[in-house]
C-alpha cells in the first residue's frame, strides 16, 4: 500500500533525527554505552545512535517520554523497547487496543502500534538519564515537526513532567500563545490548551523507579489511557473563523451572493493551517466551504453533511 503523504515525512524526519549528531555529549554517551555494552547484553550488537519515533502516521494519541533508555531503545532501537519501562507501557498499550502484542523485546519482533505514536523530548539516551536543558532545546523541532505531521492527532499523553514541558515548548516553538505555568502537571490531569485542538493529558513515566515503588501501577496506566482513548472522538479544535488568515490561506473563495464573505466560515487549525472539515474533505475552501442551501454555517458541499460535526 503506498504511503500517505504524513508517513512520508514522518519517515523523512526519522532519517533526521538517526544521523542527528547536534549534541556532542549525548552522541559521545550512546556509543559509549553501545560499545562497553551490559553484562546481560554483551551479543547484542547495539543501536548507539538516536532513536526515532515509533507508531501509526494516522495515530490520534500521541504518548511522549522523555529520552531512551541506555539499554533499552539505544540498545534496540526502538522507544520504550527492551527495557522494564517498555515493558510496562507496551503491556498497558496492548490492554487498552492501541498495540498488537504486549511485549516489545526488540526491533524486528512484529509489534504495530494502533492510532497511537510515540516520540520523546530527547532522542538520545543521557548519563543519568538526564538530558540538559540546551538538549531539550536542540531536539524540540522534532517533536515540533512530527506533530505537525500527524494529521489526526486528537489527544496527547506526555509520560511525566519534563515530558509536559517539553511538548508545550513545542507547540510554543510553533506559534501557540500558551503560558505553561496554566498546565500543571499531575497524574490523569487533562487540558484542553486552546488554539492546538489537542487534548493534553498526563501521566507519570513509566520508569523503574516510579513502576517499582508502586507510584505508577499497571491499573494507574490503563486508566489514564482509556481516559485519553475516551477524548479521542472529540473535537477541540479551534472554533477560528479568522477572516485574514482565511483570506491568506484560501485566495480564490469567492464572496456569496449578497456579500457574505466565505472567508468568515473557514474554521482551520491555526497551527497547522489545516482546514476543519468532515472526514475525506479536502483541505480546499471550494470543497469544504458553503452556505448550504441558504442555511448559515460550514456545510460540506460534496457531502451535504454539517461541516466539523465529525471532526
Ligand atoms: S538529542 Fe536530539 S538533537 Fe541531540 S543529538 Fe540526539 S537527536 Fe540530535
């Protein structure tokens, strides 16, 4: 089957971030830990390089974490693989439908993720698993962009605090007017940030540390992920009619009879620019846009159907 256009680029930009060589530091780290390697691994041959996203181009959940594990995804390379981490979270994907096994061992094991991706704030593994902050800064145009790309995109989980802070940084890197002191961070909060479209959900990381001090239980998981499978439906997609923009966007629409302007009923994602519409619409005004049989309000011409109802 060929690819859409998003997976296209989606893969574009995991070509991106494997030959990535911005941050010396953490490139000088994952070879290192590749080449001394753990006891229990020692015939691995490992990744030792920056790890790509992983999931369904179409996903409506994105999950973000925070970096790969040292002997986890940069030992597989893949996110949340081989490690107790994965372990976890690809149990609890597996129970809630979004992954079709639930263990994750190693790249090639046949694991497909369901209308979920996973990305991470930093895409290379850091001594004590702690990325600086000029590292968070170096990889933000990643995430940026692989969100960007998916175009379905309905909810966001991020896996614990630097994980939120890293995805607001994001979406402020993209033009969204959002203060980050109004999302604080806490186990099962969900946000709506206005203007992205996207419901923001939180969750602690599935590390180690929090799994086996029972911070975060398996029943914990499951639950913030049915929470954020149950806004998946939804739309909160900005209501923006903004005449200007629409204007810039869509040149050739035309003013109605009796002078409504059409620009007024464009609704769009001002991220993405990306027109609101029923699903199958084409991102063009002439498709999507109407007054349909005198009613006032967005109607699909091609389908008849109340426009965003669906969306
Ligand atoms: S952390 Fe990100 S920006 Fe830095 S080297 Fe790795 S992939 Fe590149």
């Amino acid at each position: 089957m060929p690819r859409s256009k998003e997976a296209e680029a989606l893969a574009v930009i995991a070509a991106e971030i494997v030959s990535c060589q911005r941050c010396p530091r953490l490139i000088e780290h994952c070879r290192r830990v590749a080449a001394v390697k753990r006891k229990a691994y020692r015939d691995w041959v490992y990744w030792g390089q920056p790890v790509p996203s992983f999931g369904d181009p179409e996903a409506r959940l994105l999950l973000v974490g925070l970096a790969p594990g040292a002997h986890g995804a940069n030992r597989t390379g893949r996110v949340f693989t081989g490690d107790s981490s994965g372990d976890f979270l690809y149990r609890a994907l597996y129970d809630t439908g979004f992954a079709s096994q639930p263990s994750s061992t190693a790249a090639g094991d046949g694991l497909m993720l369901k209308d979920c991706y996973i990305a991470s704030a930093v895409r290379c593994a850091p001594p004590q698993n702690r990325p600086l902050p000029a590292e968070f800064q170096a990889c933000r145009d990643f995430l940026r962009r692989e969100i960007q790309q998916l175009r379905r995109l309905r909810a966001v989980l991020v896996l614990g605090r630097l994980a939120l802070d890293a995805y607001l940084s994001a979406m402020i890197s993209q033009g969204a007017t959002l203060r980050k002191r109004d999302y604080q961070f806490a186990h099962g909060a969900v946000h709506h940030p206005p203007g992205i479209g996207v419901a923001l959900l939180c969750s602690y990381h599935p590390s180690r540390q929090n799994t086996q001090t029972g911070r975060l239980t398996m029943s914990m998981m499951t639950e913030v992920l049915r929470l954020a499978k149950s806004r998946l439906g939804e739309c909160f997609q900005p209501e923006t009619a903004n005449f200007e923009q629409n204007k810039k966007n869509f040149p050739n629409v035309q003013p109605l009879d009796g002078g409504l302007h059409l620009y007024s009923f464009i609704r769009y994602c001002e991220l993405s620019a990306r027109v609101l519409g029923n699903p199958g619409c084409q991102p063009s005004a002439t498709t999507l846009v109407s007054n349909h049989e005198g009613r006032t309000g967005l109607w699909c011409k091609r389908t008849s159907m109340k426009c965003a109802s669906n969306c």
